[in-house]
C-alpha cells in the first residue's frame, strides 16, 4: 500500500514541468532532483563528453552539474530554460577543465549568462526531449557547412574566434560573419521551439 | 551615437553578443540600443536558447548508471540551498575523494568570475542602474548561498568520513585483512601511514599523514605493482595538514602488497609519472 503510494508520487513528478520540479527541489524533494536528473542526465553527460572526451570525467562533470543545481540559487526559472541553464553551465565548466587540463592559462573568453526576459511561459518546454533533439538536428544540418563548423568548434571547443580564424585559415572578419549568421540562422529554424 | 541602426545589422550585433565577440565599439551601440528598446531582451533570450540547444543534436549517451547513485547518496547528505543562511559548522577533516569535495575547491575558484561576467553582462544589456543595484543583491545572496553550500559539503564531507570509519572497522574485524606499512621515499621527510586492505576485496582505506603539499591541480595516486605491472587503485588529496583518510576502491581486486603513492598533474592517470613520494616497506 505504501510502496505503490511511493510510485505514485513519483509517476506524478514524470508528469511536472521543469520549473515545477525545481520549486519542490528547493523546498528539499530528492525525488524532484532525481527526476530533473533522469530527464537532463543524458544531455549533460553526452555535451560533457563531447567536450572532453573522456567518460570518467564526464561523469564526474554530470554529477558536479547537478550538485551545483541541489546546492546552489544559481539558476533562475525566469532567466530562461532549465535545459538552456544546464547546458551553459556544463559547457562552460567542461572548457573550464579543458582548458586547466592542457595548462593554457588564457583570458577565457565566455558566452553571455542567460539573459531575464519579462516573460515566464517556455514554449521551448513545451516539446519532449526526442522534439527538441529532432528539430536542433534539423536546424543544423539546414546551415551552411562553414557556418554550422564555425559555431561547432566555438561552442564546443571554446575556441575564440581568431583561434578558429587560424584553424580555417580564413579572415577574422570572414569567421565572425560565418557565427554570427550561423547563430542567427540556428534561432530562425528553431522558431517553433522557441517562441 | 542618437541614431538607430537598421533591424538587420542590429540582429548581427545581438547575435555576436550571445556569442561574445563584439568590439568595444559594437558593445556600446548594442548597449544604446538596449536601453531605446528594451524589448530586444527577449531577442537576445531566443538567441542564447537557440545556442544553447546545440547539445541535443549530439548523438545519445547516458551517463553510467553509478553517477544517478553517488549524486543521490550525496544530496541526501547535503540539503538544497534556500535562503536563509546556514549556521557556522565545525569543520571536519577534509576527504576530497568523496565526488563533491574535489567540485567545492573548483566553485571556490570559479564563482567570482562567474558572478563578476554576469553582472558586468547584464548591466551592459540593461545599461541601468537599479539594474545594478539589483544584480549587487543576486551576487551578495548568491554569496551567501555558497557560504552555506559550503559548509554543508562539509558536514557532507565530515559524514563521508564517518563511514569510511565504519568501513574500517568493518574491515578490521575480518580475520584476512591486512595491513601494508608505507613509508617516506625521502628519507627526512616524516610522511607515513597504513593501506588497510583485504583479500578478494576491492575497497581499500588509506590512513596517512606528513604528506607534503599539493599544488592546485595535482592529485596523489596509489599504484599497486601487480606482476611488474603499476596498476592505478584511486586518486585521493590530503587536508591542509598533510592528512589522509580516505576509501579507495579498486578497478578489480588486487593482492598485491606492493604500492607505492606518487603526485600526479592529472585526475585522469593510468600510469605513474609524477615523483613517487611514498612505498610499501618490504
């Protein structure tokens, strides 16, 4: 009788939004954070992975992620998506490791922090994980090779845009062009997702 | 400077904003207009969701099914953070093997800068005051809240070990366990200390102390010579004081009695490189 209470309970966490999870998980559910884990855990570790290609470490990133989501206020529902958050801080770290790995000690150069908007509602949470992963697959394959190439190695890479200059061995300017227009393009195909 | 710039060459500016290359020059006209048009906010928000989706076009892994494990027995340690601020705890005795300890020396490091791109972004974005104003608040709260992060990684570290004890004496009352002596590669340095280990098991406890500093970054590896072979057992750090109390456990079982501990420059060995600081007395 009260295991199958357990189960419903959790059966009904399956069914909250991201923002209903993270509300219970301040006020101290573990069965919030291990449901916000069973539904981002895979996008995290596969992004960490990407990064640095390395599976210990990235699972050691997985978990150090959403630790930081238990333990800290960083993330803030009206700034913007839980999946947006989760990816910019599991970027940002897996380069950070990267990067104090090969012992570079450059200025690192960084994306913006999510911005606040005045409005709440997330279409881009409305569509299941399998949508958002078919229609980004979509949006990319949609741009130009060099734009998609440009916005790949910057973003997981962490490569700063002269860097990629150097690799392609193209024109500062001509790279910045390929990002920015690649980025613009990538918001324009997600429109649905996003708006 | 008055003068505003045609919709297309401004979505450009707003795209190298999210991507974080825009000229000082192109800084400040995106900041004029930011402040004409506040609701290029929501823009720049579709922007950086949009780049921020980019990972899920990745091919689909999972992470191993122990990473769920270690995350959940960790926060059930450790509560989440609210806002009100925790009371000062004892300190306990470091163990930075345990998954979160290791993450707290990185948070330490990491959210200055964080916090310091973050407001100095979101005031470029807003271009006002109160806006700053407010973001002193966030950054001040978020202090606060990583204060008492902190100290309850270490109540969660303190807890760790508490069990790592428990395993000891554990350990200690199977009549097969052993104990291996290591000992100070040079010879004036006072490094010393027990590997407690039993046979057929792959969890092992290290007890040492003296150990020399480590520089931010380094690691101490146990090694274990299995037939000629160095085998890596775990990688650990000592407390301020040279302290380790840690439980390893092992990729498979060993029987070896040979081990030895060096420093190493990367969480991620498996050979030895690094200078050798301790053996296993024969």
């Amino acid at each position: 009788m009260e295991l199958n209470a357990v189960d419903e309970d959790i059966n009904r966490r399956l069914a909250w939004s991201d923002t209903e999870l993270v509300v219970a998980m301040r006020a101290g559910d573990a069965e919030a954070l291990a449901t916000i884990y069973d539904r981002y855990a895979s996008l995290v570790f596969r992004l960490a992975l990407k990064v640095l290609t390395n599976t210990e470490e990235a699972a050691d990133l997985t978990q150090d992620v959403f630790l930081n989501l238990w333990q800290s206020l960083a993330y803030q529902p009206e700034r913007g998506s839980l999946s947006s958050f989760l990816t910019t801080l599991t970027r940002s770290r897996a380069i950070d490791r990267l990067r104090s790995r090969s012992s570079k000690q450059r200025f690192l150069q960084r994306w913006s922090q999510l911005m606040p908007t005045q409005s709440a509602s997330n279409p881009f949470e409305a569509a299941s994980l399998e949508q958002r992963a078919e229609s980004v697959r979509a949006a990319l394959t949609q741009l130009p090779d060099k734009q998609r190439q440009v916005l790949e190695l910057a973003y997981y890479q962490g490569l700063s845009q002269s860097e990629i200059a150097a690799h392609l061995e193209a024109p500062l300017g001509t790279v910045k062009s390929w990002s920015r227009q690649g980025l613009l393009n990538l918001r324009h195909q997600l429109q649905t997702l996003l708006e | 400077m008055a003068d505003l710039i045609p919709p297309e060459p401004l979505q450009n500016l707003l795209a190298g904003y999210v991507l974080g290359d825009l000229t000082p020059e192109e800084t400040e006209v995106l900041q004029h207009h930011l402040q004409q048009q506040p609701e290029l906010r929501v823009e720049l928000q579709h922007l950086q969701e949009a780049l921020a989706a980019m990972p899920y076009a990745l091919p689909v892994v999972h992470p191993p099914a122990h990473v769920r494990d270690r995350l959940l027995r960790t926060i059930a340690t450790v509560a989440p953070v609210d806002s009100s601020s925790g009371q000062p705890v004892v300190r306990g005795t470091e163990v930075r093997s345990i998954a979160s300890a290791p993450s707290r020396r990185r948070d330490r490091q990491h959210w200055p800068f964080l916090l310091g791109s973050m407001a100095a972004l979101t005031a470029l974005a807003l271009g006002l005051d109160n806006w700053r104003l407010r973001q002193d608040l966030v950054t001040a709260q978020a202090e606060a809240s990583r204060q008492t992060a902190l100290l309850r990684q270490d109540l969660a570290a303190a807890e760790t070990q508490l069990a790592s004890q428990k395993d000891l004496i554990a350990m200690l009352q199977q009549p097969t366990t052993q104990l291996v002596t290591l000992k100070s590669m040079d010879t004036k340095a006072p490094a010393k200390g027990n590997v407690v280990m039993t046979p057929g098991d792959r969890a092992v406890i290290v007890a040492l102390q003296n150990l020399p500093p480590l520089q931010p970054g380094q690691y101490y590896y146990l090694w274990a010579n299995e037939a000629g072979q160095k085998v890596a057992c775990g990688k650990f750090t000592a407390t301020e004081t040279g302290e380790v109390f840690v439980k390893l456990v092992l990729p498979n079982t060993s029987n070896s009695k040979q081990l030895a501990i060096t420093v190493e420059n990367s969480p991620t060995m498996t050979a030895p490189q690094g200078p050798m600081v301790m053996i296993s007395k024969s």
